[in-house]
C-alpha cells in the first residue's frame, strides 16, 4: 500500500482536482483506493458526489474523536475509489489537535495500519495550508505530490513547503520523498506558462512528472455533476492526461519492486 500525499499551500493550484482523478485513474486501472478529504472545504467529498445529508461521521471524528477508521469510509460511485469525507467541522480540528499530547498527535499512523491490506493507494487531498492536519499527512506518507500551477508567482510559498517537509522527514518519517512536481493548468501557447515550466524543471531537477496537465473546462465542470473526469467526459484532453499521470505513478511502484 502506498499513501500519498498532495499538498502546496498555495490555494487553488489543482490539489482537489488532482487527488479525485488520480484516485479515480488509479481505480479505473482496478486499484483499490481510498481518498482522504484533509480539506474543511471539502470539495473532494462534493467532487466524487458524497452530498452532506448523507455523511454521517466524516474525517473530523476520525483525528479528533479517535472515531473508528472503518466507521468513517464511504464508498463512492467511482470505481475502485471509497472515501474518507470531510465537512466544514474540519475547520476547528487544528485547535483540538494543538491541544493534544505529541504520541496523540500522530493520528494517522496506527489506524491506517489497521487498513493497509484494503488498498493499493490512500491518496490524502490537503488544504492550503502547512498547519497540523498538513503535517500529520506528512508525517505518514510514503510519497508527496506538489502540483504547481503554470503562473505568476508559481515558485513563491516553496521555500516554506519544502522546509516542512524536510523537518517532517527529520523528525517524523525518513521514508518521506517527493514522487513529483506536477504542472497544472498548462497552456503550451502561453509565453509565461512555458517559462515557469523551465524554471520549474530547472529548479527540481528531475522530480517533475513528463505529464503535464493542460487547462481544461472539463476537468473544471466534472465536480459539480459528482463525477471524477474519466465518467464525466473520457475523451476530454483532462481525462488523457490525468490517465497519463495514473501510469506514471503506478510506474513508481514497479520501479520499487517492494510491497509495503
Ligand atoms: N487543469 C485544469 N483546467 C481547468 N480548470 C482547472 C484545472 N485544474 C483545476 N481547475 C479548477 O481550478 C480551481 C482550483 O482547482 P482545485 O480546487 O483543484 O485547487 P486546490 O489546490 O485544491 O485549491 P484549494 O487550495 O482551495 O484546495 C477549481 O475551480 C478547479 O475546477
Ligand atoms: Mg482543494
């Protein structure tokens, strides 16, 4: 089983976007999924169609409340894909959480022992933040994937992400490495989205996936029908590429060649 996490605190770069299609590409090349909503804003949960009236625990009693791990987990109407939802009660578990003794702060860890042989891949949407949620997330992944948007500005907050995830490494998890910076938001015709892709690739070196995501409206629409990418519109160019993106890092684990 491998846990990987996608985080930037940077808003609004395609972390969600990202987290529900690649759980739903991995699902459709028949892994078993689980997809943890770390987000008050919880627009994965509304993405893969969990409405609220029918949630009934959601992440936040699940680190705050030590709820049961198997009570949590809903399954969704994609396939291969089952969810641990989040709602907006999230938004006051830092506070809980800073209260708690170090031992206790570790959530994550035992109960997704508890799970491990249920899944391939447990893929953990973060909020825009590097609060104590971020940190608990990386302080159990295996992988990290930073999607950067093709923009103004694109480098800026890194300095402060990569220094956390150095810190989580130090102190937390040895094991923690990037899998891959991913280009969101990609227009090839645009000037400035070429230039951040060469001082994105400049500036890590061969961690950034071949994949690229391109804008694209389709990849925008399919949350609010309730829909990863590939039931919305299969043939869109959002839909290749994210499939594309699922290869890449179902390759990680042939590269591997080790079971966790
Ligand atoms: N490749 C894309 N093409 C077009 N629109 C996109 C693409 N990726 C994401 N979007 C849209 O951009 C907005 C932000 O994307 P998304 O929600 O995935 O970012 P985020 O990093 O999760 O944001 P937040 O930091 O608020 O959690 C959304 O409206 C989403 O539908
Ligand atoms: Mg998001």
């Amino acid at each position: 089983m491998e846990i990987i996490v996608i985080t930037n605190q940077k808003g609004g770069v395609g972390k969600t976007t990202t987290a529900m299609n690649l759980a739903a590409g991995l699902g459709l090349k028949d892994k078993r999924v689980l997809l943890i909503d770390l987000d008050p804003q919880a627009n994965s949960t509304s993405g893969l169609g969990i409405e609220k009236h029918n949630i009934n625990k959601d992440v936040f009693d699940f680190i705050v409340d030590n709820e049961p791990i198997n009570n949590i987990i809903i399954e969704t109407k994609t396939k291969g894909v089952n969810i641990i939802p989040s709602t907006i009660q999230l938004a006051g578990a830092d506070i809980h959480l800073s209260m708690k003794n170090e031992s206790e702060k570790i959530i994550f860890k035992d109960s997704l022992e508890l799970i491990k042989n249920d899944y391939d891949y447990i893929i953990m949407d973060c909020p825009p933040s590097l609060g104590l949620i971020n940190r608990n997330a990386l302080s159990v992944a295996h992988k990290i994937i930073i999607p950067i948007q093709t923009e103004y500005y694109a480098l800026e907050g890194l300095t402060q992400l990569l220094s956390t995830i150095s810190l989580v490494k130090k102190m937390f998890n040895p094991e923690l490495t990037i899998g891959g910076i991913l280009l969101t938001m990609y227009d090839s015709r645009a000037n400035l989205a070429n230039e951040v892709k060469d001082e994105v690739q400049k500036f890590f070196k061969g961690q950034v996936f071949k994949t690229m995501i391109p804008r694209n409206i389709k990849l925008a629409e399919a949350p609010s029908t309730g829909q990863a990418i590939f039931d919305y519109d299969k043939s869109s160019r959002g839909a290749e590429a994210y499939l594309k993106l699922t290869k890449e890092v179902i390759k990680w684990e042939e590269n591997n060649g080790k079971k966790r």
